[in-house]
C-alpha cells in the first residue's frame, strides 16, 4: 500500500520542483537531425554546402560568422558550444537534486579538459594552444586562469595542482588517483601528496589510465548519487549507469588485449579500470580479471549473451593475426562503434518513461552522439569517402 501511495506522491513532487525543465528536454528532443537532414548533409560536396544544409535545421546560422575555408574542427567546436549553452540555460532552471545531477553531467567533460591540458603541460604546450580541443560542458572557474595568456606552465605544476585539485568538483577523484600513484613507489604517500610532488607522479603516469581511472572515480560516484535519489530515476538512471560501467570493462579489456596491459605483471594495472558496479558485477568482472586473450575473454563473457554478441561481432578487429593497418580496410568495427549504436537505443528508451531525471542525461549523450555524426560527415566529405556516410553514422530518434 505504501509503494501504490508513493507513486503519485513522487509524480505530483517532481512536476512541481522539475516539471518545467523536464517539459524544456523533451521539447529539444524535436530538435534532433532526421534522416532528411542527414541525406541533405550527406550529399554536400564541400563544407560550405554542409553550413547551408545545417542552416535549414534547429542548428540555425551557428556557423555565419565563422570565415570561409570553414574547418571540422570549427564546426566540431561550435556545436559543442551551442550544446553548452543549451545545457548552462536547462541547468539555470533546476533545483536541487537536478541541480547536482547536472553537475555530475559535466564533471565527465572536466575529467576530459584536465587530462588534455596535463598532457600538453608535460609537453610545454601552453594551455591557451589547447583552447580549440577544449569541451564547453567541461569548462570551470579556475580554467579561465589557466587558460590565459600569462599563465607559465614552466612554473611547474603548482598552480595546476591547486587549481584542478582544489578548486574543482573532481579534486576528490584526482587527489584519490595521485595517493594510489604515488603509494605504489612510497608507502609516505598515506600522510598526504604534497603540491611538489604532482609534477613528479604525473609525469611518470600514462595519461590514458589516468584518464579512465578517474572516469571510473566518477561514475562510481554519480551511480551513489543516483541511487540515493530512489524512484524512477534510481531505476531508469541506474540502468544507463550500469550499461555504461559494463561497456567499460569491455573497453579496458579489448582494448587491453596484445598490449603490456594484457602481460600478468600488468594485468592489476588493467583491472583497477573495472568499475566496482554494474549487471557484469561482480561475478563477471571476477572472470574478465583473469582474461588475456581472445579465446579466455569469450568464455568470460559466456553467460552474458548480449555481451558475447557484440564480442563476437568485434573480435576480429582485435585478433593478433590481423595486422593494424589493414583493420579499416577490411571493414571490421571496434568494441566503441558498436558501443556507439547500443547506446542510442538505450538513450532513445529513457524518454519513454516519465519523472526522472535520466532524459537529462540521454538527452546530452544524443547529442553528443549527433555532434560525432556531424564531424565523421564532414570527415568524409573532404576525403571524398561519402559512400561510407550510411554505414558509419548512427542516426537518432528514426521514424
């Protein structure tokens, strides 16, 4: 009886404090490319002709006052931008718990910008070189300083430290991954990394694992978070977190398969990437810890049929014999472009049910996905390989 009280109790709640912006998702749900965009899109000869076919959709005149020759990497940022500018105007009207929940959002695009500008510091790239890579969902307060002229990234990594470690919703994460680093070479590390020290353990880190543990960190974390909500978000939410923590241990593995990372000195390397939830916790995360190659990882995945359908879709991209240049040649998708589609579907579900905030959520990664599908176009149409827009663009919301 309780739980038949609480569901009008829960519905009549939410319209009240999120009604309006959930109302404001779904209505730019319409703003979608439908397959007439896409079949104008794909038949431009040039980038000139792709700025007029995006004119005639919900993208507008976004690109008018960018100069011809126009760049992808241009067109990349803009629609970024305006996906940015979207999500800063949707978060304006929230209140808490959705407020937060935004924020989680974002944390995944900061994760993306400190390890870009951490990469080009080691590198004495200045961080202003860096300001056309840089996501606009991921953009903070302290960037600004780092990404001024002034700013002397031969000073070491003083003020970097301080301001991503400090100053930033994902300082617990990164101050939680330096201790881990630094505690493998000094068991000292327990009393505390001193700013000194950063320089030194990052530079000795591989970036990319960095990247991915902190990526881990945060969804661990926004799946607590989620789950604290309850409801039809914890249900509906939780099920996208859980998908994305699964698609995750099946990245780190196939991609970790014929590298170091796959070596038994390695492999604890390897499985620290493995989210602590999801449908493959634990008892398939147990048996993908022990995998080294093609054969073991499938019987791994014997018991998740899904899983095992999309490995056997992939593993010939990852197979030993096929050498890494005749790869694309040959056709042969990766684990992530079949991840890619998986996901829409999944993202397209969360706007069938209602009160939750897991349209919030879908509703960034379509876009997202959408963005890709833009630049892989655009991509194409300079290399003259439009032939291939069908079959490598994964479109959203079809009729």
């Amino acid at each position: 009886l309780d739980s038949a009280v609480g569901i009008p109790m829960e519905l009549s709640a939410f319209n009240i404090n999120h009604g309006f912006c959930e109302a404001v998702v779904r209505g730019l749900r319409s703003g979608f490319l439908g397959p007439e965009d896409y079949r104008r899109l794909g038949t431009s000869d040039t980038l000139e002709d792709m700025r007029s076919a995006l004119e005639e959709t919900d993208y507008g005149t976004f690109l008018q006052d960018e100069p011809s020759p126009l760049l992808v990497s241009t067109m990349s940022k803009k629609c970024y931008e305006k996906l940015a500018d979207e999500f800063r105007y949707l978060k304006a009207q929230t209140v808490e718990p959705l407020t937060t929940f935004m924020d989680f959002i974002a944390r995944e695009k900061m994760i993306d910008n400190v390890c870009m500008i951490i990469q080009g510091a080691l590198n004495n790239k200045a961080p202003v070189e860096m300001q056309e890579k840089v996501h606009p969902l991921g953009v903070f307060e302290g960037m600004k300083v780092i990404m001024s002229e002034t700013f002397d990234v031969q000073g070491g990594f003083d003020d970097v430290y301080r301001i991503f470690l400090v100053d930033t919703p994902i300082g617990p994460y990164f101050d939680e991954y330096l201790r881990e680093a630094d505690r493998e070479k000094d068991e000292m590390a327990r009393a505390g990394i001193e700013t000194s020290q950063v320089g030194s353990i990052l530079t000795k880190q591989d970036l990319e694992i960095m990247k991915a543990t902190l990526k881990k960190a945060w969804l661990e974390d926004f799946n607590l978070f989620v789950q604290g909500l309850g409801g039809t978000t914890a249900e509906v939410m939780g099920h996208m977190l859980k998908m994305e923590a699964d698609f995750r241990v099946l990245l780190v593995t196939l991609n970790a398969l014929n590298t170091d990372l796959s070596t038994e000195s390695k492999l604890q390397d390897r499985n620290a990437l493995y989210p602590s939830f999801g449908y493959l916790y634990p008892e398939g995360t147990k048996e993908l810890r022990k995998v080294w190659n093609e054969t073991t990882v499938r019987a791994a995945l014997e018991p998740y049929s899904k899983y095992l359908q999309l490995f056997d879709q992939v593993k010939q991209f990852y197979e030993t014999e096929t050498g890494a240049p005749d790869r694309a040649a040959t056709g042969y998708q990766s684990i992530e472009d079949l991840i890619y589609t998986e996901n829409v579907h999944m993202y397209e579900m969360a706007f069938e049910q209602q009160y939750h905030f897991g349209v919030f959520y879908a509703w960034v990664k379509l876009r997202e996905q959408e963005i890709r599908n833009i630049r892989w176009i655009a991509n194409m149409v300079i290399l003259s390989t439009k032939e291939h827009i069908d079959s490598t663009i994964v479109p959203i919301f079809q009729p």
